[in-house]
C-alpha cells in the first residue's frame, strides 16, 4: 500500500546524485555519531568526541577531493543543488576552517565546564549549513541553509552559560539574526512573487524583464541587507562586538570567519546568479555598504580597550573590503567572485591564527585587555612573533597573505575603470593605512611596553591542539602571501556555473 | 662562474639573509655570540657576492642594459613574474646597501642598544637586507612593491624597540606615513595595469606600453607613485616623519634609514615614474622642482634650529635629499646621473654621520650640542672623522658629496627642453644659496661638537675616549669610498650614465624634442 503512495499524491522522487552530496552527508553522519556517543557512553565518552569530530571534518573533504578530481558540474533539483568549482572551494575552506575551530576549541571546552558532545554536535551541524549553502542557488535552499548554519550558532555563542555576558551574546545574536531572517524572508517573497519560481535562474530572468519594477527593487535590497547583517557589515554590525566578546573565544572566531563567509558565499552567487542584471541596484547599495563598513569599523576599532572588541570592529572593516569587489561585479563579472574569493580564503588563514594566539594568551592572563599584552615579548617571544604575523596580515603588509587579499581587492575595483571603482580603491587605500594603526597597537603593546610588575612572566604552556592551529594558520599566512600562486591556481577561470 | 652568476647572481644574494635570519629563529636567545658570528658571516657572504656581481658586471661589459636577468613566473594570474635584474643605476645602490649592512653588524658587535637582544635585533636587520636588495633588484611592479613593503616592518620594529624616548611615536608615525604612500602607489601600478597596451607589471615593457595612456590619466598614476615616493624620500611637505624616526632610532637604525631606506624613493623616481609616464613627468617636473628648492632651504634653516646633533644631521638628509630631486626634476641624464651619485654620496656620507652621531651620545649620553664640545680634544681621531665627514656633507670638492650637488645645481641651468627655462634657473639660485646655509650649519656644528674645550662635565668622565677597534673596522670602508669617490667620480658616473641613457633616453628624447607631446597632441 505504502509503494502505491507515490502514485497517489503524484510525487516521483528526484534523482539524487549520492556523490554529489557526500560532504554534506558525512557531515551529518558524523554530527548523529557524536551525539549518540555521548548517549551510550556518557562521560566515558568526552574525551574523544573532539577527535572524532576533528576526524569526521577530515573525512569529510574525501568526497571533495573526489568530486574535484571528477571535474564536472553537478546539478540536482531542477539547479536549486549545483556542485561546481566555486562550491568545491568554498565547501573545502568550510571545512578546514572548522578543523582549525574544533583545533581551538579542544582544551578551551574540555577545560570549563561544559557540554562537549552537544557542542561538536552543533558545531558540525552549522558547518553542514555551510557547506550547504556553497551548492545552493535557490532562495529557499539558501534560506535553509542559512537558518542551519546560524541556529546551532546562537545556542553556541551562549555556551559559557554561567556567564550573564554569554548569554547576553547569545541572545543578541539570535535576536538580531532572526530580526535579518525576516526581511530577507520579505525580500526573497517579493523576488518569488514576481518570478513564481524560487530557483536563482529563474530570479534573474523576471529581473532581467522586469528591471524597473519596485516589487524587484525593494526584494533585492531587502536579500542583500539580511545577508549585511550576516557579514556584519555597517550599520548592520552592532551585534557582533557585544556576541564576539561575550561568546566563548573559539566560537568568537568561528562566527568571525566560517559564519562570515557563509553570508559573503551567499551574497555572491544572490549577485552573480540571482540578479545580474540589476547592477544598477545593488552596486550602489554595496558600494554604500562596502564603503561605510570599512570606515566606520576601523574608526570605532580605533578606540578599542579589549583584543576581542578589536577584533570584532577589525572584522567590520575586512568585511567592507569584502564587499568591495562586489560593488563593482557588474562591470568586471566573475573577477569580482575571485577577489572575493580569495580575501575569504586569506582572511580565514590569517584572522583563525590571530583567535589562536588570544586564546593562548588568554589561558594565562585570563583577560581580554589589550593592556594585558603588555611586555608579551619578553616571556612569550612565540607567541609575539605569531601575533605581529597575523596582525600585520590582516593589516595588508607584504610578504604576508594579507596583502595579497587587499591586492586582490583594489585590482578588483580598478580593473572596473569607473568613478565608483577608483574612488573605491582610494578609500580603501585610506582604510588600510587607518587599520594599521590599531594592528600596530596591539604589536605596540608586545614588542615595546614593559611587562607590568605584577605580571607572571614564565612561559606560556601551549597545548598541542593550539600549537597545531597555530603552525597551521601561520603555514598558510606566510605562503599564501609568498606564493599567492597557491590559491589562484584555485580560483583563477569561470568558477560558477550559470545555469544560463 | 660566470652562467652561475647570470643566473642566480641576484637571487643568492637577496634570500640569504633570510636565510640567515631563519637559522637564527632555530638558536636560542642566549647564544649572543653565535648570532653575531652567524649575521656578520651571512652579510658577509652577501657582500662578496655583491663584489663577485660587480666584478661580472663589469666583465659583462653592458652597463646600460639589465645584467643577471631572471624571468619566471610567480603570480601568473595577475601576470606578476619574478624578474629580476640590475643595470648602472641599480648596481651602485644595491652594492651601497650590502656594504652598509655588514658594517652595522661590525659597528653595533659590543654596543646593542637597550634592550639589547642581539637575536631580534640582528633578524631584523637581516630580513631589511632582504627586503632592500630585493627592492633594487626587482623589474616587475608588484615584486617591487612586496619589497619595497617589506623594509616596513623591520623598521618599525627597530625604532620601536630600540629606540630612544620617544620611540613609540616615531615608529608608528614612520610606518603610517609609508604605507599612505605606497598604498596609493599600488592604486597607481593597478591602473598603470589596466591602462597600459599590455597587460604586464613589466618594467621592461611599461614604457612603450604605457606610451598610448590619455594624458589626463597619465598625471594621475603619476600623482599616486609621486605619493608614494615622495613620502619615501622624504620631499618637503611629507617630511616630518624623518627628523623624528632619525633622532628616536637606534644608531643602526638611522644609519640604514639614510643610507638606504631613503634612496628607495629617489630610486622609484628614476626606475620606475619617470621612464614609464615622461609625458606626466613633464607636467609634474616643476612642481617637483619646486618641493625640491623649498626642502633644501626648509631642510638648511631647520638644521640651523637644532640643538640635538642627530636631529640636525636628520634636517640635513631632507636637504640633501632636495638636491637629488631638484636633479631629477630637471628630466635631463645630467640631471639623473646626479641624483643617483647624489644618492650614493649621501648615502656613504649620511650613514658616516649618523654613525658618528651615534658613538658621541654613547660617550656622553647627550646630543644636545649646548652641552658638546672640545671632540678633537678628548677623542682627537674622532674629532677629526667628523670633520671630514662635515666637509664631505657640505659638499666641499674632491669628497663624494660634491658630485651629487654641483652637477644637479649645473643640469637646472639646462632642464629638458619641454620645461620652463626660468623656472629652473630660479631655482638653481635658490639650490646654490642652500649650498651655502648647508656650510653655515655644518661648521656651526663642528664648531659645537669638535671645537673649544671639554665641558667640565666630561673633563674627566672615563667613557669619553677615541674611536674604538669596532668603530674603525665599520667607517674605514666608508670613509675610503666617500675620498675615492670625491678623487675619481667617473668611478660610479662610468657606470651610471649609459644605465641613465639606456633607460631613460627613449623618452627623455622625446620629451626633450616634443616628439611626446606632438604624439599626444594628436589624439
């Protein structure tokens, strides 16, 4: 009776191709384990549920290797799943960011009281999202894998539950990500309405015809701005610093750089894919955005007391370098996508190594201060050095990766030759010379202070897992900004497939 | 040897001390002596390398083209390659910065300053090497820009942590005023990119492919490495980071700073604005020309202010370094040989200076002049050093700096023909009148540092004595060249022209015959 079911209600099961969505289902696999583990085993069972899910993530980039050996592109239900080279690279950053985050967070959680299970748990099931939402060109894919990778990351970001701050953190960011939800669930409606079709393909042709119309005008302002909010980007940041410093450190850092790069992955297949044609819409409203969030991140970050605080602001401004090169796509098309591209890849290097050093040194001065990296030189000269590498990366001076990013950026926007684009690249310009200043204070505060007297100034003991994310991240600064050859061999050619 | 050479001559020479400086990384900190073995040995060896190039350069026997090319590919994306190459004009300059940096190491062997750390302070300096020579060496744009970059930091570090009392301020003021300009060279060499006929970071190909760029355009990429450099050199208005990261770096610090840091503006004048974008160049000469003549008056009267003698002696590079400008401006291979014996004079005689600067505040603790006095009779030697080493500056003939002020206060008599005749000369009055103020504040410092009797304060003060073993082993080489050079300048100007004419005729013929212009009139 039940096979006749499908007959009945006229439902003819969509052809899965099984390789296609191995990562995402290794993910999930792994997810069901480590949380079944901890049912069967209960305590017995903490000590290798961050090596299990360490190991789960790893497994999880076979079927990437596989499916980019394979080379062709992949497309399921009707083109709302499309696994091409864009989502290959993206998918495999995901996932090794989320190596590098569960690197992070092996003693921090094992060490406080907390939940561990449930916690790889979440963390996989969010990183599912995002590997999700690389393959996704279709607004409720999208909308689905978005809502997956940020539900698990508000419960997360209010992991230290006995902290007032974290909880605040928590709520902050739930509040504000379902208040961003809803316009952009507004917006996707209104784009719906028009096409009558939820896929991007569809999207961009009713654009493409109906370009004047101001249901479309409004729809994709709305989109782009749920996504702002995601990318923290102005004036759409103000939840990031108060969620940053309040949740624990290493979900800090993968809120910073995987659920950030889960919104700029978002945004550029909404762009590139969904409405083309429309530069005329959003090119304005990025470069407005782009604009605001680098100078206006950086002027705050500015003033900043607390490592985390900076962090967060300096996460605005990178966020408006981000955005750059997708103010000007229309005019330079999929060159924006590989600027973008590669400033996320960078920035995860660079910007995780930075969140390893905090909480390495946070494990001894337990504090946030910016004041209690006073004299670091003199009884951690590592950890000094690692610091100044990945702060001067992120402030864009050669030879480390940093400055290939920015590179990436300004030739993006110049190679665009219009006024938007030069006057883009010349604020930029401006923005990274102001964002040194407060990266120079945090190395000021290493290299030149005294050491407070106080101070316990033997060597920091650093647990193996942290010395593993930190030889790693500082591995891909320097040789991505050395040889930049690595990651433009990735992005370099037509990356998305167009379903067009 | 020779193939070896034309091979890898240039690319030995410049990863060594990185190499050096990551051997380093692998001792422990307390091992001092090792790391003073192993960075003497490393710059050492580079300095060889550089007599081994010059001897093969001359044996080359092509002093106006590119010697010891390499071309591969690095970032074949962007279409970036790892060139490198040096002619007569890089030579001199490359050979200065590896002659220079050994003798630092020679120079700070028993004297670190606080907080001393040998390890980190000797890295540092390594990896400065690396990023100098790199800089003089590389052809293409953005390898330029890495290296030009990468001197940043060291740097900052080196005022930073070993600086005086005011460091912290002179190391960041030092560092944002370099990267505003380079950030917006790098704007600049991106449009350079896009406008140009060719799509090349080539500095080989940008002169004729840059050829066909609006002239409008033109002045713009040119007002952005005009930034970049100027900021670099320092020219008039964008000076003020030099007295103060000067006065507040270490001694080596500031020897490095004015021998070479420096010169890596003038250079990307010479190299890179001028033979890319003359047309530009033109427009902006008397403009230049101008900042010029105001930094060798502005420069003199600041050095008469002083009371510290390394801030004077910081006053005097703006000075100097307004001559060499004032060269360049003028367009002419007259004018560009100058800067660039210019560039190496002040470097010998500059670097000298600080040095000496250096070893009289270890001495008497003090710079302030006020408080100075009676050198030549409690350091005798010393006293007479410094000396000569005014003379030198001042520009007195038979010492190295004569030739780099006489011949560009001679080409502004005669600029390119495209430029305004009156315009140079008046400033070539003005340049000459700077001559003058530079002998009034250099003898008002001999006279408060070396002449007159000791201080009572000092009379008797143990750590007041001559010259030390090290300090000789560091100046000596100096001191030889800024006389052999003063004797014979033909030395360098023999290998500086026909890179000068090579490199900057094509378009200094044209922009001196109008050929340029009548081109871009016809658009």
């Amino acid at each position: 009776m039940l096979s006749s079911l499908p007959s009945i209600v006229g439902f003819v099961r969509p052809d899965i191709d099984w390789h296609a969505v191995a990562p995402e289902l290794t993910l999930l696999g792994v997810g069901a384990v480590v949380t079944l583990l901890d049912i069967v085993l209960l305590e017995r069972g903490r000590a290798y549920t961050s090596a299990l899910a360490g190991i789960g993530l790893l497994m999880a980039l076979i079927p990437i290797v596989t499916l980019a050996a394979s080379g062709d592109t992949r497309e399921m239900f009707g083109g709302a799943f499309v696994v091409d080279d864009f989502a290959l690279i993206l998918k495999a950053m995901f996932i090794v960011v989320a190596y590098i985050v569960v690197l992070l967070s092996t003693n921090y959680i094992a060490e406080g009281d907390y939940w561990e299970n449930e916690y790889y748990g979440l963390l996989l099931a969010s990183v599912m999202g995002m590997v999700l939402m690389a393959s996704a060109r279709d607004l409720v894919t999208i909308f689905v894998a978005l809502e997956l990778l940020s539900i698990p990351a508000y419960l997360m970001a209010a992991w230290r539950k006995a902290d007032p701050r974290s909880n605040e953190a928590g709520l902050k960011y739930y509040l504000m990500g379902v208040f961003a939800s809803a316009i952009m669930l507004y917006g996707m409606s209104l784009l719906f309405g028009l096409a009558g079709d939820t896929r991007l393909a569809a999207i961009s042709t009713a654009v493409t015809e109906e370009g004047s119309n101001p249901v479309v005008i409004l729809g994709i302002i709305f989109v782009i701005v749920g996504f702002a909010f995601k990318v923290s980007g102005f004036p759409f940041h103000t939840w990031a610093p108060d969620t940053y410093e309040g949740a624990p450190t290493p979900v800090t850092a993968f809120l910073a750089v995987a659920s950030k790069a889960a919104g700029f992955v978002a945004l550029m297949q909404l762009v590139h894919v969904g409405f083309p044609d429309a530069q005329d819409v959003y090119q304005p409203l990025l470069w407005i955005l782009a604009v605001g969030s680098m100078t206006a991140g950086n002027l705050i970050a500015l003033r900043q007391e607390n490592i985390v605080r900076l962090m967060a602001y300096s996460g605005v401004s990178q966020a408006g370098f981000m955005l750059a090169p997708l103010a000007v796509a229309g005019d330079i098309g999929e060159e924006a996508l590989s600027a973008v591209i590669i400033y996320v890849l960078i920035y995860a290097a660079m910007n995780l190594g930075a969140f390893a050093v905090i909480i390495a040194v946070a494990r001894r001065t337990a504090s946030g201060a910016i004041s209690s990296y006073a004299g670091l030189f003199k009884y951690a000269p590592g950890m000094t050095i690692l610091m100044s590498v990945f702060l001067f990366s992120l402030a864009g001076i050669p030879p480390l990766g940093g400055w290939f990013a920015k590179f990436a950026v300004f030739r993006a926007v110049v190679e665009a030759d219009t006024g938007w684009g030069y006057s883009l690249a010349a604020i930029a310009a401006v923005n990274s010379v102001i964002a040194l200043f407060y990266y120079a204070k945090v190395a000021r505060m290493m290299w030149f202070e005294d050491t407070p007297e106080e101070a316990d100034t033997t060597s920091i003991r650093v647990p193996p897992s942290l010395v593993a994310a930190l030889g790693l991240t500082a591995a891909a600064t320097l040789l991505f900004g050395i040889y930049p050859a690595v990651i433009t061999h990735f992005t370099d050619g037509t990356l998305i497939a167009l379903p067009y | 040897m020779g193939d070896f050479l034309n091979d890898w001559g240039l690319s030995i020479p410049t990863f060594l001390p990185i190499i050096g400086a990551a051997v380093m990384l692998l001792i422990p900190k307390d091992r001092e002596h090792l790391h003073k073995l192993i960075a003497l040995a490393t710059t050492v060896a580079v300095a060889v390398f550089g007599l081994l190039l010059l001897i093969q350069f001359i044996d080359n026997d092509n002093y106006g083209a590119l010697n010891f090319v390499v071309d591969k590919g690095w970032i074949d994306v962007i279409d970036s390659r790892y060139i490198m190459g040096v002619d007569g004009i890089s030579l001199p300059l490359m050979l200065l910065t590896m002659l220079i940096v050994p003798l630092c190491v020679i120079y700070s062997w028993n004297h670190f300053p606080e907080p001393h750390n040998p390890k980190a302070f000797l890295m540092l300096l390594l990896i400065l090497e690396t990023g100098m020579i790199g800089t003089f060496a590389a052809q293409d744009l953005i390898l330029f820009f890495v290296f030009f970059e990468v001197v940043l930091l060291p740097m900052y570090f080196m005022i930073g942590v070993w600086g005086g009392e005011n460091r912290r301020y002179a190391a960041i003021k030092f560092f944002l005023f370099t990267l505003f300009g380079s950030a917006l060279m790098l704007v600049s060499f991106l449009a350079l990119y896009f406008l140009a006929d060719a799509s090349t970071f080539d500095m080989r190909l940008l002169p004729e492919a840059a050829a066909g760029i609006a002239k409008s355009s033109q002045v713009w990429v040119f007002g952005g490495m005009f930034l970049g450099f100027g900021i670099k050199v320092p020219m008039f208005p964008f000076h003020t980071w030099l007295p103060d990261a000067h006065t507040e770096a270490p001694t080596v610090g500031s020897v490095i700073l004015a021998a070479v840091l420096l010169k890596l503006g003038t250079y990307g004048f010479v190299r890179i604005a001028i033979p890319i974008l003359p047309e530009a160049a033109a427009e902006w000469a008397p403009f230049i020309g101008l900042l010029a003549v105001i930094g060798i008056i502005y420069g003199a009267l600041g050095c008469l202010a002083q009371r510290d003698l390394k801030r004077l002696v910081a006053f005097s590079s703006v000075a100097h370094m307004g001559f060499v400008m004032l060269g360049i401006a003028t367009l002419t291979d007259f004018g560009i040989n100058a800067a660039v014996f210019g560039m190496v004079a002040h470097g010998l005689i500059t670097g000298m200076l600080f040095f000496l600067a250096g070893s009289v505040k270890e001495r008497y603790h003090t710079l302030d002049m006020s408080r100075l006095g009676g050198l030549l009779v409690q350091a005798p030697r010393m006293g007479w050093i410094l000396g000569f080493c005014a003379m030198a500056s001042l520009g007195l003939p038979g010492l190295a700096g004569f030739w780099g002020e006489f011949p560009a206060i001679l080409a502004s008599y005669n600029p390119a023909e495209v430029l305004a005749e009156e315009t140079f000369r008046s400033y070539m009055v003005i340049a000459a009148l700077g001559t003058v103020l530079a002998a009034g504040y250099l003898l008002w410092m001999l006279q408060k540092t070396a002449f007159g009797t000791p201080r009572e304060e000092f009379v008797n003060d143990p750590h007041v004595h001559d010259a030390t073993a090290s300090e000789y082993m560091a100046w000596a080489p100096l001191l030889i060249l800024i006389l052999v050079l003063g004797v014979y300048p033909h030395l360098l100007f023999g290998a500086t022209d026909p890179a000068v004419v090579n490199s900057l005729s094509d378009c200094l013929d044209s922009v001196t015959s109008g050929a340029c212009f009548d081109a871009a009139a016809g658009k």
